[in-house]
C-alpha cells in the first residue's frame, strides 16, 4: 500500500501527462480503497479523466461513485478547466448523484456544488428537490450548496426559508439564505 500511495502522489504531480494511468488509478477507486487519494490524482489529469469518471459514477462500490464525484468537483474547481466540460458534462453529473443511495455520496455531491458556485446553477431545481429529503443531513448539505452557488440559486430561498422553522436545518438555510440575498447585491 505504501508504494501505491507514492506511486498515485507521484502521478498527481504529473497532471495530465499521467492520463496513461486513468485505469489504473479507476481500479484503485473500484476497489473501495478511500485513502489512497487517487481521486486527486484523477483530478490532477483533469479533462482526460471526465469521461472515464462519469461512467464510473455507475459503480455499485458507494465508496467508489463518492470519490469519482469528489475528483469531477476537484476538476471543475479548478480555474484552469472552467470550459465548456464543467456545464457540459461535469456539473449534470455531479448533479445527478443527488438521489444516490447513499448519503456519503449525496454529501459529497452537495459539496461539490456549493465549491463549484454560480456555475453550478443548473442544479439548483434538484437541490431545491433535495431541501424536501426525509434526511435532514440531505436537506442541511442541499441548503449549503444553494448558498455556495448565490444569486443564482434565489428560486430556492422560499423553500430555504420553510426549513427556518426545522431545527436541524435552521442554521445551514439561514445561512444559504445570508449567502444568495449578499451576493445579489455584489
């Protein structure tokens, strides 16, 4: 393990020359190993690596379609591939791990979203679905990333602010609510 976790920080710090060794790096996801950081490495690759990530997104692993969201956030957070692959097919296919079974998975999909921010506008009618989960883990991650996307979320705030009244989520809509209303306002 210990020379796979090197070998996988090494290939991160190649970036996109190390593209040869996305199967690899995807087989190490597959395997359910989260520590190893391959996601970063896979996100260190950036545009090479989207397409092999999105369909691994359809792994029955959880572990596996939570680390491959997390490497296509870490992708689109990135300000040197804010192009078209982020709207086109990074932010849809994050936005679509929002009804995952899992929660660690939804978790780190709202994540995702609230880092991506206003370009992740696209998503705001699904999190806005995802503020009604039965789950209020679901509803507090969904208030953050409508807060991190800002004005373009403002559709959400009448539904943010029916969660005002839910003492688990209270804080994080409140909070959702402060972050769209300040950045209409910029």
């Amino acid at each position: 393990q210990y020379l796979r976790d090197r070998a996988i920080e090494a290939l991160q710090a190649i970036g996109p020359g190390a593209k040869e060794a996305i199967p690899a790096l995807l087989g190490v996801l597959e395997g359910g190993s989260s520590t190893s950081n391959a996601e970063k490495a896979l996100a260190a690759i950036g545009h090479d690596a989207i397409t092999p990530l999105i369909k691994a997104q359809n792994n029955k692993n959880a572990d596996c379609r939570r680390l491959c969201t997390t490497a296509l956030g870490l992708i689109a957070i990135d300000s040197k591939t804010k192009t078209a692959d982020t709207s086109e097919l990074i932010i849809p296919a994050i936005t679509k791990m929002l009804t995952d079974s899992s929660l660690d998975v939804v978790r780190e999909t709202c994540w995702a979203l609230e880092k991506i921010g206003a370009p992740a506008k696209d998503s705001v009618p699904e999190l806005i679905r995802a503020m009604s989960s039965k789950s209020e883990y679901i509803r507090q991650f969904s208030a953050d990333a409508l807060g991190g996307i800002g004005s373009s979320a403002k559709s959400a705030i009448p539904v943010l602010k029916q969660n005002l009244t839910d003492e688990s989520v209270r804080r994080n809509a409140r909070a959702a609510i402060k972050k769209i209303e300040l950045s209409e306002v910029e």
